[in-house]
C-alpha cells in the first residue's frame, strides 16, 4: 500500500483585521471591524470580518455596518484595503511555497500545502506545521492556524478547529472519530439551505450524517449530492492539490523610512523591491506580462498604476525601469506623500511551454 497522503490546510487568522493591527500596533487589543462601504454614505455597507475582540461583541462578518456599530460603539471601523492584504497574502505564499511540493491558494488567506513528498510520517508533519507558524509569524508578524491530515476536506476541517493560532493533526485512523461530534456546519461544502434541511431531517452532527443510509441522502439531495455528503461525512476525499490559475501574482511593499513624495527615494524602494520580486521570478522560472506600482499615502488611502506588456518579459530591468516610470506617472499626477510603496508583477508565464498561470 502507498503511503497515505499529507496535506496542510492553513488559515490566516482574522487576515484583514490582523495585517491592520501588524501596520498599526496601537489597535492590538482593541475591537477591531473590516467594512466594505456602499458608497452611498453614512455607515451604508457591511462588515467583512472582524478580529477577536469584536466578535466577542457579536460582531460579525457580513452584518451592516449600522449595527455592528451599534453592539460595539468603542470599536475602530476601518475600510478593506485590498492592496495592503494582498501585499501581505504575497509574502506569506511564498513563505509556504519553500516547504511544500504543490501549493493551491485558495484565498488571499487560505491555502492547501501537498507535503507528502517532504515528510515521512504526520509526526514529521507536525514539526514542518510548527515551523511553518514560527517563521511566518517571525517573518511577516502574523499568526496563522493549520490543520494537518490525509486529504485536503480533513485538513480545512482541522485547521479551523484551535482557531487562533492553532495547529490541529488528524492521523488516518482518527478522522472518523475527529468529524463525528463536529456540526453539520462545520462540514466544508455544506451551504446553509442544505444544513437547514438536515436539522430538520434530525441530523445534527457529522457522525449522525455518516450514518444514514446513502440511498436516503440521494433521494432527499439528488444523486451527486447526496452521494458527496455520505463520503465527505466520513472524511473521504480524493481531490489532489492543485496549482489555481487565476489567482497568481509576486509582488513586494515596503514602508519607507520618511513619509515622502520624493522620486528618487521611491526610486531606491523601488530598486529594491525589483530585486526581491526578480529574485522569487528567477527561482520558479517564471515571466511576466504586467508590472504595477502601489502607493499607500499618509491617508493610507491605497492606489496602483499598471503597465502591461505586449510580450513576456522575465528580466530585472523591465520590473525596475517600468515600476519606476509608473511611480514618475503616480507622483505627477497625485501630490501626496507616500508612506508604503509596492512593486508586483502578474500576468505570470512559466518559460516551459510559455503556459499562463493568470492575472490577480
């Protein structure tokens, strides 16, 4: 029998509201809510997520605005700065990409790591899961939760288990026991109309639902549902972990040593963070075909220029000459000061076969 599988599941803990305390260490400890405004004013919109002291309060991702402020008034609403979360998505991915053999982001938060070629045993596994946490929380100054087990359903299952900052193993022969007392909820792919449907058949719990016949299950879900829900009740999952396309980018930000709106200080931020995104280029072997330059303000008001090339390009002069003619273009058209600067690059290309992987 082949050695069973290996796969990490990790989960950036509250991401948005933890890369806000990461940029603004005065919100550590505070209750603090993520918004997506609607742009009709006021306090119109909806909360996007929120970290653990605000939801202590019940305040919760996806409710309006309008009352979240009302069941925590002391908290600080701040609006999505998508930009700066990807930014921070990038070095966290490819943080993850030096210790697995297949990386499959997810999300901007989330990700399936195949390491079953780089460990022996889920023991060995542990200790790649424990480094991983150190270096990421070392490296970019945030926590992380991740599930370790057979396959990828038992692994997002496990790493949402010890959230915040947990680490949660699952070994083959303990998946039935791990899933059985957990919700119907906690089941990754049953949405809520199917959960409704299943309290109300009675069915509570995983372990309730790995136990009714299948037959019963497809004639009350349809035949590829019902048959999904049985097999996945019982932690049985083949999917393979797979590289996404449409979701890949490299990209570098940098806080500056003074607010400015200097072109040749920028240029030298600029330098540099070329180097880096050309360097994470060269060690994959990838091209590119699009360059943007981000600029975070002193409002911290986020904003991007973009340039896409006619062809691919994988060289370092291109990144560095092309993010330093966005950022000219940027300062000449904004008089502000800049405290944060970005350099990414996407539209990536492998040189084998020229294949795209896609734009963020």
């Amino acid at each position: 029998m082949p050695n069973p599988r290996i796969i990490l599941h990790v989960d950036m803990d509250y991401f948005f509201a933890q890369c806000e305390e990461r940029e603004h260490p005065e919100l550590k400890g505070k209750p603090v809510v993520i918004c997506v405004y609607s742009g009709r004013g006021g306090d119109s919109g909806a909360v996007s997520t929120s970290n653990y002291e605000a939801r202590r309060l019940g305040v919760k991702a996806g409710i309006p605005i309008s009352r979240a402020k009302k069941l925590a008034p002391e908290a600080v609403f701040l609006s999505v700065k998508m930009e700066l979360y990807r930014s921070i998505s990038d070095e966290v991915m490819e943080t993850l990409r030096g210790y697995c053999d297949v990386l499959e982001k997810e999300s901007v938060d989330e990700a399936f790591c195949e390491i079953t070629g780089k460990v022996s045993d889920l023991e060995e596994a542990k200790l790649l899961a424990v480094k991983i946490k150190e270096e990421i929380k070392q490296k970019i100054g945030l926590t992380c939760s991740i599930g370790v087990a057979p396959n990828k359903l038992v692994a997002k299952i496990a790493s949402d288990f010890q959230k915040p900052d947990g680490l949660t193993l699952v070994n083959p022969e303990e998946v039935t026991q791990f899933m059985a007392p957990l919700k119907i909820a906690d089941l990754t792919g049953v949405g809520k109309k199917t959960g409704e449907r299943l309290n109300e058949l009675g069915v509570k719990t995983i372990g309730e639902l790995s136990e009714m016949p299948a037959e019963e299950l497809i004639r009350e879900f349809g035949k590829a549902k019902g048959a999904w829900l049985k097999q996945a009740s019982q932690g049985m999952d083949y999917s393979e972990v797979e590289e996404r396309e449409g979701t890949e980018q490299i990209g570098r930000i940098t806080t500056l040593k003074q607010d400015t709106g200097e072109l040749n200080t920028i240029r030298t931020a600029i330098n540099q963070l070329s180097e880096d995104v050309y360097r994470k280029l060269e060690a994959r072997k990838l091209g590119f075909k699009s360059i943007t330059f981000v600029a975070i303000s002193t409002d911290f008001k986020i904003r991007t220029k973009t340039h896409t090339l006619s062809a691919p390009a994988k060289d370092l002069e291109t990144i560095r000459n092309t993010g330093f003619e966005l950022a000219r273009a940027f300062l000449a058209e904004h008089l502000v000061l800049l405290r944060r600067v970005g350099v990414r690059v996407s539209n990536l290309i492998e040189e084998k076969g020229q294949k795209t992987l896609g734009e963020f």
